[in-house]
C-alpha cells in the first residue's frame, strides 16, 4: 500500500496518542488507591475535577513529535544515527524549560543525557548503561517518545525498530532500548495486523533481550487466564512493581501495564485508555503509547466507538520546543508531517495539502471551537467536518437561532491562551499568525441551504493588550452563499502584542438556522509589518510581562528593559531568543543594540531550533560577521572590521532575499553573502558571554503568494 493509503490510521494514530495522554494525564503521580479511591476508574476526562486543563503541554507529547522531527532534518533517512537525534534534542530543547522533566543530573534520565550532549558526549554514550549506569537507563523515557517514528514506518518495523534504536539510545539502554523497540514493533505491525496476539507474536521478533521476552509472556499468561484488569494488576505488582524495579519511573512496571492494557480493552479504545489511565504508574505515558497503537490498529472508527474523545479536543495540542512558531499545533498538521516523511523514506512522491486549514481527515476540526470569549450575545453552535455528512472536507458550523444581536461565534488557538495553562511543564511558544499577515479564507453555506442574501461572516482576532488584558479587532462582514468564495483579511495592528485566536463571528439580521462552511484558511510568508517598539515596561516589578511571551528563550536571561525594549544576558555562548516561524522566509529583521560586557551579540534570522540559524553579530569591539549555526558547527560566512564602542546604539538590520544574507548596521550594507542551507524560520536576538540591551523589534516581510 502507498503511503497516501496509511494517513487516515497515521491520523487515528496522532489522535490516540494525545487522547490518552490528556486522559491520565490528571492522575499521573497518583497512587493506586488514590486513583480506586476517587474515581474508580478514569474512564473519561477528569481534568476538571483536579483543577487543571484539559489540552496542557507533556513530555510525551512534545518529546514524541519534536524529537521524530530528526529524521526530516537529516535527510529522511531510514538510517537516521543515534547521534542525529541527539543533536536535534540539543537544536528543539531549551535548558530547564522544554520536553523534559528536569529532574536533576543523576536522578532524571532525559536531564542526564541532556547534560551527556551539551557536554560533548555524542549518542549512543548519552544515554548508555556505561556513562549513566544500569538504573538511570532503564527507566521509562525511551518508549514515550518513539509512536510518530513507528508511525512513519507503516508495516515497516524492520526500519521502525532501527529508527527507534537510535531515538531510545539518545538518552537509554538495556531493557527500556528494547521496550521501545518492542512498542515501535507493535505499532508499525498494527497497520496491517489487527489480531493481537497474532501482533503480540509477531513482535516478539523484534525483542533482542531474554529478559524482556520472559517478562512479556508473563504478561500475555495471566491475561489469558483473567479478564478483570484489577485482579491482573494485582498479580503483576509485587512482581514488577515500583518496589521491585529501581529508580523513580522503571521502564518494566509501565511495559507491562501498557501490554495487559492492549490485551484486557481487545478491540475497545475506550476501555484499553481507560485501564491504562486507572492503574497507576506512569498514566499519561503508558495512555499515550496504548492509544497511539490502538488508534492505528482500531482506526478513526476505533476511537469514535465509544465516548467522544475527540469533541473537546478537537485535535490541539503542544509541542513545546525552540522552534516556538511550531508549538502550537494540531493533529492535522502533525499527521501531514508524519506522512511527508514516510514517503520520503518509502520513495514516493506525497505532496501534502498547503494549507493550513484544510480539515482533510474525517472528523478533524484542527482546534476549532465554540468561542468562549463571546458569550452574552452568542447562539449556540455545533462543530463538526463536512466529510461527516457530505463527504467533503471543510469545518461545518451548525448554527441554533443566529439572529439581529445574536451571533454565531467560533474560534482556533494561535497561541497560548494563558487563563488555560497548566503550570507542570515551561510552554514555551509563539504566535503562529501576526499583525499585518494576510488571512485567506475559502467559505460557503451548505450546499442545502436557502438562497439568502442576509448571512453574513466576519473573521476576528483575540490577542493581549500591554496590560495583559485580552482585547478583539474584527474584520469586515462578508457576504457569503451557496458558492465558494475566497475571502483575504490582512490581520490589523495590534501593536505587537501577541494574537493568541483567529476566529469567525456568523451574522444574520433574521433567524438563521443552519450550516457554514469553512473550507480552507491559509496564511503564510514572514508579516510585513511586526513590530514591538521602546519601552514597554509598565512596571518595574514584572519584567517579564505578556507581551514577551511570545518569544523563545535559551538565552538565560531574556526580560523587558527598564529604559529599553529588552535586555538579552547569557554567560555562555549562543544565547539566542527567537519568535516567528517556519513560514517566514524572505524578511528582515531590524533592532537598535547596546552593548556593555559581552563576546560577542546581534540578530538572527531562519531560525528553526536553537542550534540552526543565521546571525549577523558585532563581536569584540572590533568585527562584523554574518554566521551559520548548524548543531555543533559554527561558520563564518563573511566578516569585516567595524569599530563600535560601549553604550552607544547601533541599528541593525538584517535581511534574507532567497539565496542572499545581507548586514546594515546604521542605515549603511557592511555585509553580503550566498548560503543555501536555510530557507525559512524565526528571527530574534543571539548573546554570547555577557548582555545587550535592544530598542525595538521590527520584522519586515512580503507575502508570499
């Protein structure tokens, strides 16, 4: 089968990862009876009766979906190396604030290992048995993060195991290497093998330790004599159990709960979450991995079986890295990168839809909800995908008694909202749509519906004003019909603060009971006209207010000014500070810079990751260079000497035109240079050794259409 074949399970895949993880994620840390005691079983969300939110930002997510990115960035290789994931763990994570638990060296196996790289220590030794020792590698954090790598080796595992191999090494070995493998076996299997034991047994093949072998079939026994969950977990504790096993989160207790999980819930998804959720252990990770596999074996039709999963979801999710403009995202998006890579990987052409909206999956909404910020005046409204009832695809708003003063109102997240975010894990984001981008829209009424010349829509933004005060700028209403017509809103000013919702508000001056549909919503290309401007502190007690919350910083400190706009500090090298995109590529990027102690600072422009970028820098009082970061290397692509002297601004620009990186410092080109390897990302400030401070922030693009 082609690839093309696989992306409804690739999906379903996506989805059954973030759905069990967001299902026991609540309870995680919980004890057993802690669980049996309050709930029961978790069998559905139970986010709002602990008091958290229900989409937050996990490791198992963003570590599953960040760290896969390595075989894209490498070359779509089927023998990406252990050493190429680590180096993408070093360019997607930020020290002490990304993906990772940072637990402490010695303690926290991720922290380890990520102190192994940032150390000079290369994968496989990263994370192996001899640096780190027996109990450290074999926790569980190797087989949270492999489902997106199996799910682009569909009824591959040969490449599955080998890619997951090398992913696991980064940071584990001995038995959790081989349970990572062994999942990864699974999950590439069940896009074709739906039996489980018949899967059970034919990923046993990909099991290299007799140890784990033996522990597996003891697994698959007592589920064949028993079918209480309960009473399987009872035999399975004082065996495998936290007590018997070392460490803080052992790879063995949790294997096995996610194996009896897929055994016990057989062809139910709802039942195989749910035990995973309510017995304990690591319950976001063991949920995740079982809904991940059961999701490609059990399909979308799998997971809408039983309770709906998917509604309140509706596909969000995080995936916190230094690529902040990626962060946001959903289960589309992320399916379409799955699938790209897997083609590549396979030899076959796939050309992903371009657009960031197209709702191609059955069911998919990609965030869509009733908007909550509109309610006194706001009709009811029912979400679903036009595949549902028609077939084609698109975002179908039902609307209940739309009328004069009551409108219909709907709406996605570009960013954080922070009146929902959990505190447990950094997130780390930023805004993927800007002041002054230009919003395509493509928009009809169902195809049923009369002939009225009354329905009117108009697009909306939500975004934090100076005072963190959540404000709305509306478009212009459009009048839309049966047909398809495509609409273009350039997104107003905002002034710099960060647009944290795009929405569509549904008008009509007389009863309006019926369907709109969204069919694609695009934009793309750097905003022509970004910009944060002097000093914006409104307080000396909070330098670090909303309105800088739309950048990524690796840089250690990264705050407002108390006479400019930001102060950028890092005592070692590459400090960087970013925000923006994949989507921006042919921009400038403009700040006026005051330098005190320092090595070296400036601007930095097609960022994706903290380790994969340009920069035109001033550095030791005497040079101007333009540089490439690529990992570990760092090239100078031109220099020049230039004088410049403590306290003095001078205004940089820098400017990428396809091929062509050009430096003004104070109105004046200094520098020119030809490079190929980057074509598209964020921009922002680097500091190495010391501080800078910076009077605005301005972005200057063109839409690229």
């Amino acid at each position: 089968m082609s690839i093309k074949q696989y992306e409804n399970q690739i999906y379903a895949g996506v989805l059954g990862k973030i759905l069990g993880v967001y299902l026991g994620r609540p309870v995680e840390g919980w004890s057993y009876q802690k669980i049996q005691d309050t709930f029961g079983e978790v069998s559905y969300y139970v986010h709002d009766k602990v008091g958290v939110p229900l989409i937050v930002a996990d490791d198992d997510i963003s570590g599953t979906f960040a760290f896969f990115r390595a075989i894209a960035d490498n070359g779509f290789k089927k023998d990406t190396t252990a050493e190429e994931f680590g180096r993408t763990w070093l360019n997607y994570i930020i020290e002490n604030k990304t993906i990772l638990w940072w637990g402490g060296l010695g303690r926290s196996t991720e922290h380890t290992a990520f102190l192994n790289l940032k150390n000079g220590i290369e994968a496989p030794m990263s994370g192996s048995i001899a640096v780190n020792g027996k109990t450290l590698a074999e926790q569980i954090g190797a087989q949270i993060f492999i489902d997106a790598i199996a799910m682009a080796c569909p009824n591959d595992p040969k490449t599955a195991v080998k890619l997951v191999r090398a992913a696991a090494s980064v940071s584990h070995d001995g038995l959790a290497v081989d349970a990572a493998c062994h999942l990864a076996a699974l999950e590439a299997l069940a896009f074709e093998e739906k039996d489980i034991d018949v899967l059970l047994d034919k990923a046993s093949a990909y099991i290299e330790n007799e140890e784990l072998k033996t522990i597996i079939a003891d697994v698959r026994d007592i589920c064949s004599k028993e079918k209480d969950w309960r009473k399987v977990r009872a035999y399975l504790d004082p065996k495998y159990g936290y007590e018997v096993y070392p460490g803080c989160c052992h790879m063995v207790p949790n294997h096995v709960m996610v194996i009896a999980s897929i055994i016990l819930g057989g062809d139910d998804f709802q039942k195989s979450i749910t035990i995973a959720s309510s017995a304990a252990w690591d319950t976001d990770c063991n949920a995740g991995n079982v809904g991940a596999l059961n999701g490609i074996r059990l399909g979308i039709e799998g997971i809408n079986a039983g309770a709906d999963f998917r509604g309140p979801v509706s596909d969000s999710m995080y995936v916190v890295t230094s690529d902040g403009g990626s962060v946001v995202t959903d289960a589309v998006l992320e399916t379409k990168k799955i699938a790209f890579t897997a083609a590549k990987m396979a030899g076959e052409e796939y050309i992903p839809s371009k657009e960031r909206y197209t709702f191609e999956y059955p069911g998919s909404t990609q965030g869509f909800l009733k908007c909550e910020y509109h309610t006194l005046d706001a009709a009811d409204v029912r979400i679903l995908n036009e595949n549902e009832i028609s077939g084609e695809n698109g975002l179908r708003v039902e609307c209940v008694h739309v009328a004069k003063g009551v409108t219909g109102n709907v709406a996605t997240q570009v960013f954080i909202d922070f009146s929902k975010l959990a505190q447990n894990f950094s997130t780390v984001a930023s805004p993927t749509l800007y002041s002054s981008q230009v919003v395509h829209t493509e928009i009809s009424l169902e195809e049923k519906s009369k002939d009225r010349k009354d329905i009117r829509v108009r697009p909306y933004i939500l975004y934090y004003d100076i005072d963190n005060m959540v404000q709305v700028k509306y478009g212009e209403e459009w009048q839309i019909g049966k047909e398809k017509q495509e609409f273009i809103w350039q997104v107003p000013d905002t002034k710099g603060m960060s647009i944290f919702k795009l929405g569509y508000q549904i008008l009509s001056d007389a009863r309006f009971d019926g369907a709109v549909i969204l069919h694609k919503i695009d934009w793309n290309g750097a905003p022509t006209d970004f910009a944060q401007r002097g000093m914006l502190m409104n307080s000396i007690w909070n330098t670090n207010p909303l309105w800088l919350a739309g950048f990524a910083s690796s840089a250690v400190q990264f705050a407002a000014d108390f006479k400019r706009t930001y102060c950028v500090s890092n005592v070692e090298d590459d400090g960087v500070v970013t925000i923006g995109s994949k989507e921006w590529k042919d921009y400038s990027v403009e700040s006026k810079l005051y330098f005190s102690l320092h090595k070296e600072g400036g601007m930095v422009l097609r960022s994706v990751g903290h380790r994969r970028f340009y920069a035109a820098l001033l550095g030791g009082w005497k040079k101007a260079q333009i540089i490439l970061v690529k990992d570990r290397e760092k090239k100078v692509l031109g220099e020049v000497d230039y004088s410049y002297v403590e306290d003095e601004g001078y205004r940089l620009k820098f400017s990428a035109y396809q091929n062509i990186l050009r430096l003004d410092v104070n109105g004046e080109t200094i520098l020119e240079v030809k490079d190929d390897t980057y074509t598209e990302g964020g921009a922002g400030f680097m500091i190495s050794g010391g501080t800078m401070t910076c009077d605005s922030f301005i972005v200057a693009g063109r839409e690229d259409r």
